[in-house]
C-alpha cells in the first residue's frame, strides 16, 4: 500500500480501513496467501529535504504492538506499506520492504524466476559505487539497485524498463522461461511510479484510488471519505474497502506516474540494456 496526499496518522492508513494492509496480512482476498513473514514501512516528514524514516521487523504485521504504537504518532503526507511472503530468502529484517536508498523508497510484489541461479549475473551489473549498500538477499532490493544503477533518479520508467530487460536477458540465457513477475512501487517523497509486468504477461492485481471528490459524491454518508484531500491518491496491490467505483486496476504491462491527486498510465516496454 502506497499513500500520497495531505498528512494524515499512519494509524488511519494501516489500521483502520477495512482491509487493511494489516489484514492483508492474515488474509489476502485476491493474493490467496498468507503474507506473515515481516513486514515495513516508510514515511517522509514534512520538510522539504528529509530522508524517509524506515520502521521494519521480521515478524507478522499482525502481532507487532511496536507497529501499532508508533503508527499512532507518525503524521505524513507519504508512506509505503509492505507486508511480506518470502519467496525463498530468510525471514529477516534486512530482507524486509520497502528499501531505501537517499530520499528514494522501493518495494515490490512477485519475484525473480530462479533467483538463485541469476543472482551472480544480476548483482555483477550493478554500479560498484552502489553495491556496498546491499544488505540482504533478496530479489527485490537486487531490482531496486539494478534501476539505480540504470539511472532511477533521473528517469525512472526507463530505467526499470532497462532493469527489467537485463532481468530478462540473464534468466534467458540461464533456461528461465518467465523470468520477471512484479508490481513495483517507487518515490523520491514527491512523486511516485507504479509499474505492472510480468514475462508471461498474468502479473498480481495492482490498482490506484480514483478521485477523492468523485468518491465522495458516490458515497455521501461514507464519513471516512471526509478526512481526504482533493490530492488523495492510494496505489494497492488489494482495494482497501469494497467500494465500486473507488477503484481502478492498473492495467498489465503499464506503469503510471502519481503526483498531486493525478495519476497518468502508459505502457510498459523492457529494454535491454
């Protein structure tokens, strides 16, 4: 789960809703799995130059007091939500979404086909100024620094396209028929980017809020709606309530910018790079 709009309690975002990412991790509807091994958060502050804060801890989401505590006294216009189902790296926090380099927050749903046997290739590539900052074993943080080093804080789209691509080429080469399966969520704290891909083209379910005021006038007794900007915008692999008309899926192969309650989808190409 993503939120980007007026500052509001973490508590609101992760708690209250009625399928929260925290129920989402006892139960995903549409995910059919069980997402309890650890979770994170990430938020920016209000200043105009602060690197996100990181809360993030091996065990379920649902069990953690800390989480509940502190989501209490955290006021934010941005924060990214994880909850998380190993694909086969260890249960740690280090391995624990979303990942953070400078102001730019990462995280994703999905996985790397064989990663085990690709993982040499992938992590090769990377810048060798960057690589000293991976710290766990995952899939995701190795796509996170492959689209750093692809250029990420200039021109996001393409270089997740080239990460991908290179993803795609190396498990080629390796036997891998599908290797990419992903829904990708990145921000700087101003703008995020969302991306929907997979190589054999059946990625999770990603979807974004649509407009809070257009929400409202389709649910004018629903008062929960009242504490949202005009610049509300949620991006969720689950909509957080069953709402017809609240929700739009993002569409397979497409990625979109969200900033300042708009959202503008495009499609999504790898390249290799």
């Amino acid at each position: 789960m993503a939120y980007t709009g007026s500052p509001v309690i973490a508590n609101d975002l992760l708690f209250r809703p009625e399928h929260s990412i925290i129920v989402q991790s006892l139960r995903a509807n549409l995910g059919h799995v069980t997402n309890g091994d650890g979770f994170g958060i990430g938020w920016y502050g209000t200043g105009a130059d602060e690197t996100p804060a990181l809360y993030k801890s091996a065990h379920p989401a649902w069990n953690d007091e800390n989480l509940r505590e502190i989501a209490s006294n955290i006021r934010t216009p941005l924060l990214f939500a994880h909850v998380r189902a190993s694909t086969g790296t260890p249960i740690e926090r280090s391995n624990c979404h979303p990942f953070r380099h400078g102001r730019w927050l990462w995280m994703h749903n999905g996985s790397l086909a064989n990663f085990e046997v690709v993982k040499r290739d992938l992590r090769m590539a990377v810048d060798p100024a960057l690589y000293p900052e991976i710290i766990g074993s995952t899939d995701t943080e190795t796509l996170f620094y492959l689209a750093l080093t692809f250029g990420l804080t200039e021109d996001p789209p393409t270089a997740v396209a080239r990460a991908v691509g290179l993803v795609e080429d190396v498990g080629r080469r390796h036997g891998v028929e599908y290797p990419v399966h992903m829904t990708v969520a990145t921000t700087d704290g101003e703008t995020m980017w969302v991306f929907r891909y997979s190589s054999e083209k059946a990625t999770s379910s990603l979807y974004y809020s649509n407009d809070a005021e257009q929400v409202r006038r389709l649910y004018p007794d629903l008062e929960v709606l009242d504490q949202l900007g005009p610049d509300t915008r949620f991006v969720v692999s689950e909509p957080l309530r069953d709402l017809p008309g609240a929700w739009t899926e993002v569409p397979e192969a497409s990625w979109a910018l969200v900033r300042g309650g708009e959202n503008h989808i495009h499609p999504f190409q790898p390249s290799s790079p």
